[in-house]
C-alpha cells in the first residue's frame, strides 16, 4: 500500500496532465470488477488536487443515487476485507449528479460498443471526483467519465 501512495504522491501528481494511473490488478479490460479502493484511498490523501476515478460498487452507488444532488454524505465504498484491495474506506463528500451512465466506447479497442455503467453517482471530495457505479467498464475510454458529466481533459490525474 505504501508504495502506491509513494508512487502516486511522486509521479502521477507530477504531471504532465493529464496523468493516467492504472491498478492493473483491478483492470475491468481484463475482467476484473473495478471495485478496487486501492486508488481511492491514495487520492483522498490529496481533495486538493484534480482526480477523476472510477470504482464499482453497486451498494454505494444506490446509496449515493438515493441521495438528492447537492447533499453532503458519508458512504463506505469497498466491499473486501480491511488488508483486502477492495477494503472499505469511508468517505465524506457531497453528491454532485446522477449520470445516465450510458455511453459507447470511443477507444479503438472497443468503438462503437455500448457500455453502461448502471446506477451510478458523482462523488465530490474537495476538487476529487469518484465515479461511484454498479457495473463494471473497461476505463481504458473517456467516454466512461463523459457519461458521468466529467471532462477527463480537466483533470491532473486519471485512474
């Protein structure tokens, strides 16, 4: 764990941006579920900086969807084990939309495929936004961010 705070502390906050972080471990390209906290519990150590990332969820994200746009919340993202990558981790921030979710991939790997990232919300801790959703998605397109309302060109750091 502490080397992915070093490396992200060190690197990805370096620029140039924007920076894009990757927890291979987790990778939804690869089948994996992208409920992963690993990278959250690195970005919430700097709400001053601008990091957009994703995390599937589903309890959370209904949490988050049931509250009104606006509202200050604290939610437990993660389901794991507390050493696990997917541990829970609490957090304060305030719901700032209820994306559609769905979009069709932009990147060469998978143009023109719909994707759908379920029930989701938009998470704001300070400049942070976590993409909170149900189902997961290959995050290696934009267009998964877009579909939450996010401008990745406005972010330093991508996960």
């Amino acid at each position: 764990m502490e080397f992915r705070r070093v490396l992200f502390r060190s690197i990805a906050l370096r620029g140039p941006a924007p920076f894009v972080l990757a927890d291979a471990g987790d990778a939804t390209n690869g089948g994996s579920t992208g409920g992963s906290t690993v990278l959250l519990r690195a970005a919430l150590a700097h709400p001053d900086r601008r990091i957009a990332l994703t995390v599937t969820d589903p309890s959370a994200a209904a949490t988050l969807r049931a509250m009104p746009i606006g509202s200050s919340v604290t939610v437990t993202i993660g389901a794991g084990e507390a050493d696990a990558f997917d541990a829970p981790v609490s957090v304060t921030g305030t719901v700032l939309a209820h994306p559609d979710g769905r979009f069709t991939y932009s990147h060469p790997f998978s143009r023109g495929v719909p994707a759908d990232l379920g029930t989701s919300a938009v998470l704001g801790v300070g400049e942070l936004r976590a993409v909170v959703h149900a189902l997961p998605v290959g995050v290696i397109d934009p267009e998964a961010y877009r579909a939450a309302g996010l401008d990745p060109a406005r972010f330093e750091v991508l996960q």
